[in-house]
C-alpha cells in the first residue's frame, strides 16, 4: 500500500529547520488606549525579530526579554517588544506573527476597553493549582476587569467577587473567540459552593460562556471557570470579563453586499428592544468574505458578517427571485417554511447555496428543497444521510456544511420554488439564513490548509490545498501566478472523482503543490495567491481562489473518527489572507526523486523512481522516504530501497495524470527536520475508464 505521507505534508510548515514558532503570548490581552509589553515564547525567536500584525501600533524590540515561571529562555526562546498602540486602534482581535529566519505561526491578541490583570497562578514563578477552590478562590476586588487565566489540564480556577443585593453583573468567558483551545464553562457559587448559575455555549458566543447574574443578597460569591472536557490544550488560556455591560446574543441578517451601508439589528441578551446599526462594507478587500459587526458602545465581541459582491434581499421577496442574487432570511417560528419562486428555462443549469450554521451566527440546521410550480420535488439537500468523509454527528456537535443543490431545469418547467426549513423544525431570532442562487451547472469552493509557508532557501516546501466540490466531479490544476524568477511550482493536481465499476464512489478532495527557492534567490514575505482551474463537460473554465485558514489552532482531542465543532481546529478565514510565505534558511538536505523507468505489465503498469540525498551540516538522512500519489486507487509502492523504489498499477486505477510526492524527516544536531522534494508528475495510461 501508498505509505502515507500527506498526513506529514500538512505539517511541513513547522518542521523546517530554524523557522520561528509562537508557542505562547503574555500578556494575552490589554486595555486599549494603553502601552504595554509583548512576549512571544517558543523557538527561534532570534536576532533581528519584529512583529508582523494589523494591530495599528508600534513595536519595539525590548532587549532582554523578561523571565518568565522564574526562568531565564533559552536563546532565541523569547523576544518582548514595546507596543504602543495608535489612538484610532479600536478594541477587537488582532493576528499577531514574529519574522525572523522566516515566518511563524499565529496567535491572537485581543485589545479590550476594560482593565487587564493577571491571574495570579499566571505569573511568574508562581504555585500551581493556588485557586481551584472556595478556599483558596482569588479575590477580584474591582469591576468593570478583564482576568487573564491558565487552565493546565484538569484543573478549575475560582475567584472571590463582592456583590451587592439586587446588583446585575456580567460574566463573560472569551476563549474560542480569541484564539483559544479551551471549551470554557462558567459557574456562579455562593459561600457554601451552591451553584447558582452555569453555562457552556452562550448564544452568540460560539463555544464561550456567559452568564448574567443578579446577586441575591449582598455578600462573597464565587466565579468558577473550567474547560468543558478538563482537557490539556496547548493554547489553554481565557479571558474573564466581568462588569455592567450590553450584549446581543443574535444579528439579522446575517451579511450584506459589498461596497454598500447594510443596516443591522443586534437582539437578545440584555438588550431590552432591539438596537440598529450600520455595516459599512464600503471598504471591505475584495479577497475578504468575512468582516465584523458590533454592538455600538458595548466592549463584547463582535460577531461574524458575511459579506458577497451579488445583489441582496430581504425577505418577504414579492415576486419572482432574481438570478444571481442572495435573499437574507430567518424561520421566525417552529415548523415555518419559507419558499422562494425563480423564474427559469428548460435545461438551465443554477446552483442554490445557503450559509447559515456554518457563520456561527445561525442555530439553523438546513433542508433546502427544490419543487416545480405544482408542488413535486425536484431535488434537496439536507435531508440526505451524511457522507461519512465530510462529516459527523454527535449530539448537538453536528459538523455538517451547510447544503446547496446543483440542479439542472427539467423540461417544461418554467418556475420552480425553493424551499428553506430546519431539519428538527425548530424556529426563533436565531434561525437566520442566506440564500444563495446562482446560475452555475458545476463549481468548487478551494482552501488552503497550509496556514503559512517558509521556503526553504535552496530547497522545496508543500502547499496543501482542499477542495469543496458543489457539483464539478473533474480534476482540478493548481497554480500560483506571478511567482518572481528563481521561485518554482510543481504538482497541484487534484483527480477527478467517479463512481467505479463496483458503484462505489472515489474521494478526491485535496492537492499538493511543491515550491522551489533556487540557491541564492531572494523574496519578500509577501502572500501568495493560489487558484484552481477546472473545465467542466459543456467546455467552460471554473477558476476560483482559494481561500486562506489565517491560522490553525489546534484542538487536542480531535480524532478522525469523531471530529466535532468542539474539536475543530481553530482557524481565522475572516482575516482574508491567501498564503503568507517567507524564505527560510537552507534546509539540513536535499532530497532529489526522478522517475527511471516505465515497464507495462499484463495487469497494470510498474513505474521506477530513484532517489538521492545531498547532505549539508552533518545531517542523517533516513534509511527509506514517504512516498503519497494523491487520489490514486489500486496502486501499491512497493521495492522501497534507500535509493529507490517502485509504482505499480492495475487495470483498475483510474487513468489521468498524478503527482507523486517524497518527504522524509532528516535527523540534525538541533532534532528532525522535515525535508520535501519536487512533485513529479505522474501519468497513468489504459486501465478501464469509467465515465459519469
């Protein structure tokens, strides 16, 4: 079988020699208006570091950086810097990246209007495990504040607040929005540790908590803050707000057109009536789908908002429909269904998308439905038993997409309606949608899953990237235009998807590009941008950009035999970044492949490959490499030697062009270092082709 080396492409971005790496930010928060300093810890932090973020602010390299947990870091361990922010910086969540010999991950920085501390047990050099409990809860004797905490494993972290009779208090846990991998839950206790109010996932805040608190009586009360899994997470912190503030727990709609003012409605929470405002998409990047829409005068964190360059409505819609549009929508009530007519021609190919759970400002979990004029079904989407490799169902964790339907207009149908409802028939101010309609027979959707890229000087890095197929079954090409000269592009081919002779339907999702840097070529950081061509039956050219994650964060517990919203790793598309990349130091070796032979067997065909190390720094190369032919069935990687190895197929592997991808961890002085060689391009002929 294929040894699996894809697993390990995706990866490849943090295991190149000598490239920065952001494992922790103190503080994780500041109070805007306010300087203060920043310390990234983790690795490679070395000389002639500085801060790449869209926080407006200046910053200032502190030499030396402070000690934190009474330690000293090791060289290049950690770098500070001064920040003093811009006073037109407004509060929110900012990316912040250290470039040094490359670029590194990121990790989120939030500027908040209330004051920062530090949880106690946070500081430097301080005993662990000093406030899990009513005894020893930490007291917080102001508000409005904001507790910058730790949970380390299994633990829970208990404050001491003071509260009058009568007085109304907001307790607010921001730890997934802000970048962390904590499922947070929030209690309030009294002296005797009687919980007097809990949460988990509060509306509107993801898998945050919050809880709005009357105090009964005037005395001590107790704040508890846990993860929901006393799980062990690398990004393990929290930000406690506590104070009198305004929240909304919904918006309506859920997105607007680019380049207009779109009005928008904040209900739920402590609101009282609902508040209008206005988003102002006027000077929103083309390359961004995604902006941010606050409560006006409210220091909680703003929600999601989408944004399209497509005409937008809103419902009721009078009439006929047009095409292109997007209708913003809501199911008001339990069991409502809402329908929509469009106008259309035999034959005529469009595409019904609808975004909403998946914006995490909608509960609503879709079946869309597509009927002629007297009332029979054409097609749906929703209502269809769950594709085992897209998603899973766990209780209120489904991960499911959003549906759409490709459809195609039969004859004699000139109207069709599209219908919108909630599978479990459920209703509210928190079952919002948009309808998305399109005149488009096949598409696909493209992201990029490697986060950020360092190219190695001299050397070859992978680029992974995944496709979302809304109806185009074909293969994809990837590219990258405009690269400068000496910068190189290989691979990038995602195989087409069939149904085979045994009626069993292939999965071809993702592609790998390699990129080249020639010795001595030089490049800024810069963000590459990565495209997908297909050409479907009728002759047309899809091309569509693929969308970049901004960062991944990872969940531990994540498994991919039950990965849950819970479990996601964290990612930030509303960034709108494409690819950033970096040249990176030369690698500790060069691994060259290159097919050899080619010999046609009764039963397929045997492909040779030879390959070979060159070594730099007294690096050990292994004895065998990862070999991976994305989206190739019944082929087999057999004879692997430390110099060779060979590719069967048989009269069953589908014919087309693949890529074939070689990697391997080399051992150095300062641990493995993950190597990647050029894809070569890989073409399978005869076999038996099974059309569509």
């Amino acid at each position: 079988m294929i040894r699996c080396a894809l697993a390990a492409l995706v990866a490849v971005h943090a295991a190149i020699a000598a490239t920065p790496v952001i494992t922790e930010l103190k503080p994780r928060g500041a109070e805007v208006g306010r300087p203060f300093v920043l310390t990234a810890i983790g690795r490679n932090l070395g000389e002639g570091a500085r801060v790449i973020s869209t926080l407006p602010a200046s910053f200032t390299l502190v030499l030396p950086p402070p000690a934190y947990g009474g330690t000293t870091a090791a060289p290049g361990g950690s770098v500070s810097f001064l920040v003093e922010p811009k006073p037109d910086a407004a509060p929110g969540v900012y990316p912040i990246r250290i470039e040094s010999s490359g670029i590194s991950n990121v990790l989120l920085f939030t500027l908040g209007t209330f004051p920062e501390v530090t949880e106690e047990e946070s500081q430097p050099g301080s005993l662990p495990h000093r406030n899990d409990t009513i005894e020893t809860a930490e007291a917080v004797r102001a508000a409005p504040v904001v507790v910058n905490g730790t949970l380390v494993g299994p633990e829970r972290d208990v404050y001491r607040v003071n509260g009058k009779a009568g007085e109304r208090r907001v307790f607010e846990v921001e730890a997934r929005r802000c970048g962390s991998a904590i499922d947070p839950v929030l209690r309030i206790l009294d002296a005797s540790g009687k919980q007097l109010a809990r949460n988990d996932d509060a509306p509107g805040a993801g898998l945050d908590a919050r809880v709005d608190f009357t105090f009964p009586s005037e005395g001590n009360y107790y704040v508890e803050v846990t993860d929901a899994r006393f799980s062990t997470q690398v990004q393990n912190f929290y930000r406690l707000k506590m104070g009198t503030y305004r929240y909304a727990e919904g918006i309506f709609p859920l997105g607007g057109r680019r380049g207009e003012r779109v009005p928008v409605t904040f209900f739920g929470g402590n609101l009282g009536a609902a508040v209008t405002s206005v988003a102002d998409l006027n000077t929103v990047p083309e390359a961004k789908a995604f902006t941010h829409v606050a409560v006006p005068e409210s220091p909680a964190q703003p929600f999601l908002f989408a944004v399209s360059d497509l005409p937008e409505l809103m419902e009721p819609v009078a009439g006929a429909v047009p095409v292109p549009s997007v209708v913003n929508g809501r199911l008001d009530h339990p069991r409502e269904i809402d329908r929509y007519h469009y106008r259309v021609e035999p034959r005529e190919k469009l595409i019904f998308e609808l975004q909403a759970r998946e914006l995490g400002t909608s509960r609503l979990e879709a079946i869309l439905t597509v009927s002629d004029a007297g009332g029979k079904k054409l097609a749906s989407a929703g209502d269809q038993p769950l594709p085992e490799d897209l998603f899973a169902v766990q209780g209120s964790s489904r991960t499911s997409n959003d549906p759409f339907v490709n459809f195609t207009v039969p004859e004699n149908v000139h109207e069709v309606v599209v219908s919108v409802e909630d599978l479990a028939l459920r209703g509210g101010p928190l079952y919002g949608y948009r309808l998305i309609a399109r005149a488009q027979a096949e598409d696909f959707n493209l992201t990029v899953s490697t986060p950020f890229l360092n190219i190695p000087a001299g050397g070859t890095a992978a680029i992974v990237v995944t496709a979302d197929r809304r109806g185009y079954d074909g293969p994809i090409q990837l590219a990258i235009p405009n690269l400068p000269q000496g910068i190189h592009l290989e691979g990038g081919t995602i195989p087409r998807e069939y149904v085979d002779a045994g009626n069993s339907r292939t999965i071809n999702r993702r592609g790998v590009l390699t990129i080249t840097a020639d010795p001595g070529v030089s490049l800024a950081t810069r963000q590459l941008e990565v495209w997908g061509e297909g050409k479907p039956a009728d002759g047309s050219v899809l091309r569509r950009r693929a969308r970049g994650l901004g960062m991944a964060v990872d969940v531990a517990g994540a498994t991919e035999q039950g990965v849950v919203d819970r479990q996601r790793a964290l990612t930030a598309p509303w960034l709108g970044w494409d690819l950033p990349a970096a040249l990176a130091e030369a690698p500790a070796a060069i691994l060259e492949v290159h097919q050899t032979g080619l010999k046609q067997m009764a039963e397929g065909a045997r492909y040779e490959f030879a390959y070979k190390w060159t070594i730099r720094g007294g690096a050990t190369p292994p004895k065998q490499v990862g070999v991976d032919i994305v989206g190739a069935r019944d082929i087999r990687v057999i004879d692997m030697t430390d110099s060779s190895f060979a590719v069967t197929t048989s009269k069953a592997t589908d014919p087309g062009r693949y890529d074939v991808y070689v990697n391997a961890r080399v051992r150095t002085e300062d641990g493995d270092e993950m190597v990647v060689a050029r894809a070569i391009p890989f073409e399978v002929t005869g076999g038996t082709r099974v059309e569509q």
